[in-house]
C-alpha cells in the first residue's frame, strides 16, 4: 500500500478518502504540467494510471517506456513522482520548451492593437498570431518591414523583432508596451538614418556601383567604379555618413597610387557639411563615371584565366600592373596560375610570376589564401 506522507508528493492532493485518486502539478525547468494518478483497488503503484496534459503527453513522448519502468520499479508515490521530474527534466532539456496556449485575450488584444495601428500596415500574420510582419514608410519614401515574434511571456516579457538596419536594434518594453509602440520605435530609428541612406542613395543613383549588385538596407558598403578596372570601396558610419569613410582602392598600381597620394595630400579638405560623394569628388580630383554616359560592362571585365567575372562570391580584383594590359584576375585564379610556373618566386605572402596575358612581372599578394 502507498503510505508515505503527503509532503512527500507536494504538487499532488488526494481526492478521495481511499487515497486512489491524486490531483496536482508537478514542476520541472520552471514549468509547471498537470497530471493525475488514479490507483487501482488494490493501491499497488505498480498498476497505476496516469493522466496528464497534452504538453506533458507531448514532452513524454518519447520516454513512455521509461515512465512504465520507474512506474514498476518504485517503492511509493512519493519516490515516482521524483523519479518522474528527473525524467521530465531530461525530456524538456532536449526538446523545445512547451508552453501552454495562450489565453483568448492574448488574440483579442493583439486584434486591438492591430487595428488600432491599421490594418493597411499589416503585411502577414501567421496561424498563431506569433509572427507579425508590419510595412512602414520613412520621411524619404522608402519602404521598410519589420518582423514581430511573440514569444509565450508577451506582453510581460519582449517580443523580438527583425528590422533591416545598419545598427542594433532593441525595444524599450514594459507590459503596457503595445504593437503601436514597436511601430514608433522603429519608425524612429528608421528617421534617425535618413542621414545614412540619403547618401547611399545618392551614390547608387549617380555613380556605377559594383558591389554590393542588390544592396540591403544594413549594407554600409560600396565598391564604386572610377575607370577601367580601377574602383574604391568605401564603408560608411551609418550614425555619422558625411565623415570619411574607410577607403580601399582597387586597381593596378600606377592607377591607384596617384589616387592614394590625393586622397592623403587632400584629406583636410574634407567638409562634414558637404555630401559624401562631392567630398571624394573634391579629395581625389576626379569624375566618378555615369550611368548616363557608360555602362556597367564597361567596368565589369572576367577574369583572364576563367574567363568568368564572379567566382563563388569573388570577383576579379588582380590587376596586371602593366598599363598596356591591366588585365584582372580573381586572387584564386591568379594563385594557381602562379603556383604552376616553375619560374615565380615566393616570398611569405608574396608570389612573384609573369602575367597570364602579357608575360609581363606581376605579384600577388595573399591577404586570405585562396584555398
């Protein structure tokens, strides 16, 4: 007979003078699952039935025949429904948390909100009203959407939200924080970087953009065409965009160099009060070449050894130095080639070989090997 002492068994309450039937919780990783044990005549453990939740059945799954043997095996009640929270805590640990469902008025104030922010802004919603996708619209006319996942705790714990921004991105939240306040932040730090994508978009619309071909709303860089084969790539501060950005030039040499020079004999000059792309305009001496005037094939030339302009995400930025060639290579192409020759030389990361196209020298340095 099952004797033991009701504090044994804490979450469980007799509900009935025989002691056949318990009624109660137990507790496991912070959760609490309902559960029933309803004893034969005889009050043997052994023949036992257990009733419980579906979140419980669901966690149990796979440790059914587990529960049937501690069921076998136990002295009294007390010590299964021990050894039941230590099978429990292992089930929860290696299986998503299980969370009971939310009530009627987490969907009717969800409902609320949304058509208190309006419907005309609500992208989609999923069956469970747990993701929510919201389009908005900045200052500038540019068009934005932001991802809502409702986690079990909301509104008493943050729901988390995916935003295509240059910067992080957090909620200022409390448990009377709504939907329309997630619109309001985010519209904010949206209006905050209107600095930041008003000179991206000024560069995309006026110059040749090379990289990135699709630029996201969080992309910071641009690699930009100034002639044949020769580019500079820049990486803008999205919270400060008219200072100097980070510049790399790509190009061969005695393109390049000249263009080095300027930008350190002129970088004084630079003017925060001035747009982004007249400063480097003004600071390298230069043209940035038009979309009326040329076209991107113009500046897109393949490889000369695969003949390709893309190589996985690579593209071909080896030049030959020789000003009558300045053919580009991809940096992988170029280093088989070189490593095959039995006359090129190296010299830590430094390869020195003859050009694939006019046999002229041409050195390749390894800032990630190629293989």
């Amino acid at each position: 007979m099952c004797e033991e002492p009701l504090s044994h068994r804490p979450l469980l309450l007799p509900q009935d003078l025989r002691g056949r039937l318990y009624d109660g919780f137990i507790r496991a990783q912070e959760k609490d699952f309902r559960i029933r044990v309803i004893l034969p005549a005889d009050l043997q453990l052994q023949n036992a039935r257990l009733e419980c939740s579906w979140q419980l059945k669901k966690v149990l799954h796979g440790y059914v025949h587990v529960v049937k043997q501690r069921l076998q095996q136990s002295q009294n009640l007390g010590s299964f429904m021990m050894e039941l929270k230590t099978i429990l805590d292992a089930a929860l640990k290696s299986t998503n948390s299980i969370e009971a469902s939310p009530a009627p008025q987490y969907y009717s104030s969800l409902v609320k909100d949304i058509e208190t922010l309006g419907w005309d802004k609500l992208l989609f919603v999923d069956n469970e009203f747990s993701t929510i996708k919201l389009k908005m619209e900045d200052s500038s006319g540019r068009d934005h959407v932001v991802v809502v996942r409702l986690g079990a705790g909301y509104p008493y714990k943050a729901p988390d939200c995916c935003v295509d921004l240059p910067v992080a991105f957090s909620i200022s939240w409390t448990p009377q924080t709504n939907i329309q306040d997630i619109y309001n932040q985010v519209l904010s730090t949206l209006e905050s970087l209107k600095g930041f994508w008003d000179t991206l978009d000024e560069i995309d619309t006026k110059t040749w953009v090379l990289e990135p071909e699709k630029p996201t709303r969080s992309a910071t860089m641009r690699r930009i065409a100034i002639g044949n084969n020769v580019s500079i790539t820049i990486d803008l501060d999205p919270r400060h965009p008219n200072m100097l950005p980070e510049c790399y030039f790509l190009g061969a040499d005695h393109v390049v160099q000249p263009l080095k020079d300027k930008l350190n004999s002129n970088v004084h000059l630079w003017d925060p009060d001035v747009g982004l792309l007249q400063n480097l305009k003004d600071i390298l001496e230069i043209d940035f070449p038009s979309k009326s005037d040329l076209k991107k094939s113009d500046f897109t030339m393949d490889c000369g050894i695969c003949y390709a302009y893309r190589l996985d995400s690579a593209i071909p930025d080896q030049v030959c130095d020789d000003p009558h060639c300045a053919q580009p290579f991809h940096q992988a192409c170029l280093y088989e080639w070189l490593n095959g020759l039995p006359s090129s030389r190296q010299s830590f990361n430094i390869i020195y070989g003859e050009c694939p196209y006019c046999t002229k020298p041409i050195t390749l340095k390894l800032l990630n090997k190629p293989f």
